[in-house]
C-alpha cells in the first residue's frame, strides 16, 4: 500500500466515524416527538431480536406522540416491551391497535445531561480521528525510513493533519447544532 491509499483509508475510517456519530446524535431526544428516536430498539419477533422499524410503522402524530402501528397485532406487547427496555425514558401505552408515546417536556437539568452525553459521544468520534491520524502518520514516518523523500514526508504529514483539523471541525459543527437543538425549549 502506497502513502495515498493509506490515506484514503484513514479518510474512510474518519468517514466512519463521522457516519456513527451523527446517527448516535439522531438517537438523543430532544423534546420533539421524531420516529429515529428509536432507531436502536429491538424487538423479540418469534425468539430473534429485530429492529422495531421492521416489525411496525412509526410515525410522529404531532409534536409530542408518535403512534406505532405493528403489523402484526401480536407483537404490541413484545414492541411495548422493549421500548421500556430501552431505557430512554419513554412510557408506550398500548391500545390493543397501537402503541402510542407521549413526549413529555425535558426538564432544564435533562437538557443539561443530554448535553454531557452528546459531548461525549463527539469526545469518542474524536479519538477515532485522531487513532486514524496516528495510523497515516506512523505509516508515512516508516515509508521516509524507508526511502520516500523527507520532504514529501512532511508535506504528506500537513495534509494528514489539514484533513484531520477539517473532520474536527465537522463534529464541532455537529455537536453545536445538537446542542442548541437539545436546549431550545
């Protein structure tokens, strides 16, 4: 593998990262009823754990319900189930045709929680970046020991930390929106 193609690795890998970040962020509520809030709850179907969107629809009503309609009047209780295991602080309320949940208001110091856990969440992406740069810097450092010119090293190793510096910038960007999403009321 030449300097390029690990570079374009490390691009992917910091793609990657990006990607799992902001469908992390998706997942974090914030007041408003959305369908991708539950974007990670599983299901039991028949003994196999699936993800809620392929056994029901999900809709948001209004601003503070979403209705889930199984497609299979069964799994009503199994999709109730497992959204009070999702620990995200959701009560569904079955109505023997669907699941409705209500969203109830974000107090100020939840706000301020979920603020912390998406900084977290950014603080992860972060280190991936930043595993990624050491990854292309190490290689690069080893192809100059090995005769690539010292010069074009260097120069190699600016664009490596140009494109790291831009992926930050990126997940700033991501997480200043989240957070002025999360504490507007």
């Amino acid at each position: 593998m030449d300097i390029d193609g690990m570079i374009a690795k490390g691009k992917s890998e910091m793609d990657a990262a990006l990607e799992h970040l902001r469908s992390e962020l998706v997942k974090i509520r914030t007041g408003k009823a959305s369908p991708s809030m539950l974007s990670g709850v599983m299901v039991d179907y028949y003994g196999a754990p699936t993800a809620l969107e392929q056994v029901a629809n999900i809709t948001a009503v209004d601003s503070k319900t979403i209705s889930i309609q199984a497609w299979e009047k069964k799994m009503l209780g199994e999709i109730e189930k497992a959204i009070f295991q999702s620990n995200m602080g959701l009560t569904p309320m079955n109505d023997g045709e669907n699941v409705r949940i209500t969203i109830p208001p974000l107090t100020e110091e939840r706000r301020r929680d979920l603020v912390k856990q998406c900084k977290g969440l950014a603080e992860e992406a972060k280190i991936s970046l930043r595993t990624a740069r050491q990854k292309m810097m190490d290689f690069v450092k080893k192809e100059v020991k090995a005769g690539y010119p010292e010069d074009a090293g260097k120069k190699q190793e600016a664009s490596i930390q140009d494109i790291v510096k831009s992926y930050g910038a990126d997940i700033e960007k991501m997480l200043d929106a989240k957070e002025k999403e999360v504490m507007t009321v």
